[in-house]
C-alpha cells in the first residue's frame, strides 16, 4: 500500500472553496481506482491557516497510474477542478507518496 499525499498551499481567504472541491472531488476519486484516506484543512490553533493535505491510498504504483489517466478524463474530476481553478482557491500542490508504519 502506497499513499499519495498532496500538500496544498491554498487562498487562506478561500478555504470554503477548496472544501467544496475536496468533497466534489472524492466520488471521482473513488471511481477512479484511490481510496480517499482524508482531506485536511488548515486551523487557527497552530501552524499555517493557508496549508492543506489530501491522502489518497494506492496498492501499488501501477494502480497509481491507472488512476491519473482515469481522473484525467473523468467528466466529474474536470468540472471540479475547473471550479477550484475559477475560484483561485488552490495556489500550488506538491504531491509525494509515503507509506504507513505497521504497529
């Protein structure tokens, strides 16, 4: 198991916008080949208020893969980031994979 996580640096002014997009795009997700492990936004308690993180769990690379060419041409995934794109909300996305440590 692979875990795809996906940093994003967002418009601290447009944090309605970008949870709208993160739960617009799950159902894609999902469909897509990923098991959406959660989407996070930022707080005012601690920390940066314009950073969130998306995990999205993967068996392996080639499944990873299958997924992006899959999303890529998924009718409901493109409309949600045309959305995000016209509200401005998401300023940049650093992806990395990580993987779990077994207790």
């Amino acid at each position: 198991m692979m875990t795809l996580c996906i940093r994003y640096t967002l418009d601290a002014n447009k944090l309605a916008d970008f949870e709208t997009y993160t739960r617009t795009l799950q159902q894609p997700i999902e469909r897509c080949g990923g098991k959406v492990a959660g989407y996070y936004l930022p707080t005012k308690v601690a920390g940066p208020t314009n950073i969130a993180m998306g995990l999205i769990d993967f068996p392996d690379l080639a499944a990873y893969q299958d997924y992006r060419e899959k999303l890529l041409s998924d009718a409901d995934a493109v409309e949600s980031l045309r959305h995000a794109e016209a509200a401005g909300c998401i300023l940049n996305e650093d992806r990395s994979f990580v993987r779990r440590v077994s207790s």
